[in-house]
C-alpha cells in the first residue's frame, strides 16, 4: 500500500485574477517549510497559472538591481534569478524564464531578508551570526554592521535578526525578535519584545513589538509586519508607537507593494513553543477564525483585505513574497531535474 500524495490547492477570491490582469502583475513567493519557489501568474486564457521549482529551506526574495530579475535565499546559498527570454519571446506559453545564474556559497547562516542597494551590492541579514551582510568572493560572507547591543558576532542567533528596510537604496531599519546578546535569548521575549533598529543611527526606535517581520520602507512611511499580533501597519519613527492598518488571520511575514495595494504573507501557526503564547492566539480567538496560509492584498488606503489567494494542504507556512510587474505567466528552472541540464543560449 502506498502512501497517499499530499493535497495541494490554491483557492482565490472571485476577483483575484482580474486584479492581476488589470496590473498586468505576477508573483513569487518562498516556503521554506517544503522548500519551494512558486510563481504565480495568469494563462492565456485568464485562468491562474502556478509554477513551482524546488530550492532546500528557500527564504528571502528581493528584486535584482535592474528590476528584471530577483534574488533568493536558500539553506546554504543566495541565487540570483535572470530572465533568459527577450522581448516577445515565449516558453511553453510563459513569457518570462528565470534561471538561477549566480549563486554565492554561505553556508547555513539562516539568511533571511534580502535587498539591493544603491551600487548594486546585495544586502543579507545573516540571523545567525546576527548582522547585515554581503557575499564574498572568498568567504562565506561579509559583515556589514551589527546592532548595538551585539557585542560580538557568533554563530548563536542571539536576537533573531530578521528584516531589512532599505531607504534611498541603503539599509535603513532592521527587525529583531528581542535586544538579546546571548545564544538563543530571543526566544524567551517573544511576545513583546521586538524592536526596530535605525542601522544608520544605530539605535533602537521602536520596541515592545510581537515577533516583528518585513519592515519596508514605502511612499515615506515605515511599514512592519507584527507578526506576533497578526497586525500590519507603520512605526511612527517620532515615538516609536506601531499602528496597526489592518489585521490578518495569521502569522504575517512577507511583503510587496504594488500602488495603492500591498500584499502581505500569512502563514499557519506551528504547534511549537516558538509560535505559541503569542498575541495572535487571542485575536484569532476573538474574532472565532483559524490562521491560514497565503497573501492577502490589502488597500493601503482603507485597511481592507480586497483581494486573497488561500493555499490548502501541503503549504502551511510562507516566508516572502515580490511583485513581477509586467510579466504575465513566469516559469522557474531548479535543480532537481535534468532541464538545466539542457537550458542552453548564447549572448549575441
């Protein structure tokens, strides 16, 4: 008797698709929890088109420094994705093929947000050594800074490091889960004990957050995902005080924006001391829902949720996600099969 193959199902709200083709948008997004990379897009004909490659415990994504490709962070590498198609050409129907061209070796440093600054250098946040980094082309990476209460990198994920924003493409603001300086400190303040760090004045400008993830610095406004409470909103950078915009049913992590609209990841609780206790637990009580998994866009103007795609069965936890913006049905290469194997071009 053979085991029964995990059930995977993509459920979207009614307009959905329509709000894709009027912003003539894709999207990726990462689960590390099965290690996939999905692409979502349209099919000629309108319908949901989804591409999925695998990349072993696949975190951070970020677009490339001329907008046309992405990188992503993996369980012992960062990749660069590259288009290999032109303009008006096709694969099999899709009009994008990213391929992942550049990689760097880091080895298990548990990187997790990504982003690109102003000379084009990518930013990683290295949670485990506990700093901003980059890649190197002799070592594993680059130290770029650490937060002031670090008084040394090790190997110990000391306060959970986790998210970047940039502003005027360098790094400006930096989540953790608490202002720990000793191996795994964060874990017992997860409830409340999240800061934001200004990594340019180096110092802490926001705490008594919930497991804070995503900071991105959009149209003048720090924007943050408080994971811990289910809440997305911005940090008035005066007082510190985190204003809740909108309220999701699940574990936020993961963001893009879009116009008017940002689009935000939702992830399934784990049953584990880490993603227990927390704030969110309350909320979803009160409000008699149950967490889910799967982005949500929500109008930055008014809060509400006007569109979300839902995922059942296999995929219980995302990480990250970034808008395609003119690509209407991207496919992916991996390395699991032989079609990288067979993936050949030349530069004329």
């Amino acid at each position: 008797m053979t085991a029964a193959t995990p059930s995977f199902e993509i459920i979207t709200s009614r307009q959905f698709l329509a709000w894709l083709a009027e912003q003539k948008l894709s999207l990726a997004f990462t689960t590390y929890q099965i290690g996939k990379l999905f692409a979502l897009g349209l099919k000629a004909n309108g319908e949901l088109a989804a591409f999925e490659r695998t990349f072993n415990r696949c975190m951070g994504l970020c677009p490339g420094a001329d907008g046309h490709g992405f990188w992503m962070s993996s369980l012992y590498q960062v990749w660069r994705f590259e288009n290999m198609l032109g303009p008006g050409e096709e694969a099999n129907g899709h009009d994008r093929l990213y391929v992942p061209q550049l990689g760097f070796t880091t080895g298990d440093c548990d990187i997790h947000d990504l982003a690109v600054d102003h000379n084009g250098e990518l930013v990683m946040v290295n949670t485990l050594f506990s700093c901003l980094a980059a890649p190197s082309e002799r070592h594993s990476f680059r130290p770029l800074w650490q937060p002031p209460f670090i008084s040394r990198l090790a190997a110990e994920d000391r306060c959970h490091l986790n998210g970047l924003a940039m502003r005027d493409g360098r790094p400006a603001y930096v989540s953790a889960v608490a202002a720990s300086d000793v191996a795994d400190g964060w874990r017992n303040h997860r409830a409340d004990g999240g800061v934001l760090i200004d990594v340019q004045a180096n110092e802490i400008v926001a705490t008594g957050l919930s497991m804070p993830h995503s900071p991105r610095w959009y149209r003048d406004r720090l924007w943050l995902c408080n994971s811990g409470s289910g809440e997305f909103g911005t940090v008035d950078l005066k007082t510190g005080y985190f204003e809740p915009l909108a309220f999701c049913a699940g574990y936020l992590r993961g963001v893009a924006f879009h116009g008017d609209f940002a689009l935000l990841g939702t992830s399934k609780a784990r049953h584990n001391k880490t993603f227990s206790g927390l704030p969110l637990d309350d909320a979803l009580a009160r409000r008699n829902v149950e967490a889910c998994c799967g982005l949500q866009v929500v109008d930055l103007r008014t809060g509400d949720a006007v569109h979300w795609i839902r995922f059942e069965g296999l995929v219980e936890e995302l990480y990250d996600v970034i808008t395609l913006p003119w690509v209407r049905n991207p496919a992916l290469i991996g390395f699991v099969s032989d079609e990288i194997r067979r993936l050949i071009s030349l530069e004329v």
